[in-house]
C-alpha cells in the first residue's frame, strides 16, 4: 500500500553542511520538499512503540531527487528552469524500512524519474527514492539494530524487495 503526497520540487537547496559545501562545485541537488511533518510522526512512532530515539532529519520532511555529477549542466539548468518550485506527486510505502541505523520510508515518484532523465542521470538513484525518517546516534546504534531484528523476527517489518508503483494499492487522502 502507498499513500499519495504532494510536494514542491526544489532545485539547489541551500548548503547547510560542510560536506554540500565542499561538494558544490561538481555536485548538484534537487529535492521534494514537504510541509508535512510525516518523518517527525515516524520517528515519534519508533520512540513510543519501540525506544528507538533518531537523530532529526538536516532537512525536514523531503526526498532527494538528485545528488549527483550532472555531465551536462545545460540539462540540469534546463531541467531547474523548467520544474523548480512546481508542484509533484509522490507515493510513500508506509512500511519502515531500515539497515539497522538508518531508517526510511521507500518512496515511488514516476515525474521525479523523468526530471533525472531530462537532467542525463538514471531514472532511478543510487539509493531508490526514500524518505529519511532518522538515524541511529552511536549511544543508540546497538539498539536500533536490535529492534530491526525484532522487527524482522515478528515479521512487523518485511524484507521483501521494492515492488513497482503499479503493484500497490493507491490511498489518496
């Protein structure tokens, strides 16, 4: 099951690590930006059910679309031209997911696939589509890896692997 969302899409949002800062001559960045607060409720979820605290998202609730080397900046200035601040649809499985310190919602946007194809990259990311729900500091790293195997272990959580758009079952709030 997925749940439909909408979001403004962003191109070049501003630098607020030093990591973005030093990668911003060759990297470039766009994303869907929320004003929901859906990773907030998630990370309040895992605490209440779980004692599971994350550390808050640098962002808020989005989803990166681009975090690459872009061959041809025309594209991707063509691309921003183009899409920056528009409105876009994206589905979110309601499902967490996690590696054990990170922790994530699996996301599908079909038009975020074509802004990459229009910018040169691959229709899908490195990292599929996700929202970031949190991560686990070191105080808290054995533990959430311990409730991901319980997640696991009473099946709460599956490991299935990501399924298309078209096979879930839409919900439009």
């Amino acid at each position: 099951m997925v749940i439909k969302c909408t979001g403004i899409v962003e191109f070049e949002p501003m630098l607020i690590t030093k990591k973005h800062v030093n990668q911003s001559d060759w990297k470039k960045h766009a994303l869907i930006k929320t004003n929901c607060d859906l990773e907030r409720y998630y990370r309040w979820l895992l605490q209440t059910r779980f004692n599971l605290y994350l550390n808050k998202t640098l962002r808020g609730t989005h989803i990166t679309i681009i975090a690459d080397k872009i061959e041809t900046e025309l594209k991707f200035n063509e691309a921003r031209r183009k899409y920056n601040e528009t409105k876009i649809d994206f589905f979110y499985e309601i499902e967490p997911m996690s590696s054990g310190l990170h922790w994530w919602l699996r996301v599908h946007c079909p038009k975020a696939e074509d802004i990459r194809e229009e910018c040169g990259l691959s229709r899908e990311p490195y990292f599929s589509f996700h929202l970031t729900l949190g991560n686990a500091n070191e105080k808290n790293k054995e533990h959430s890896l311990y409730i991901l195997e319980q997640c696991k272990k009473f099946e709460l959580i599956s490991s299935d692997p990501r399924k298309s758009l078209n096979e879930h079952e839409i919900i439009i709030l």
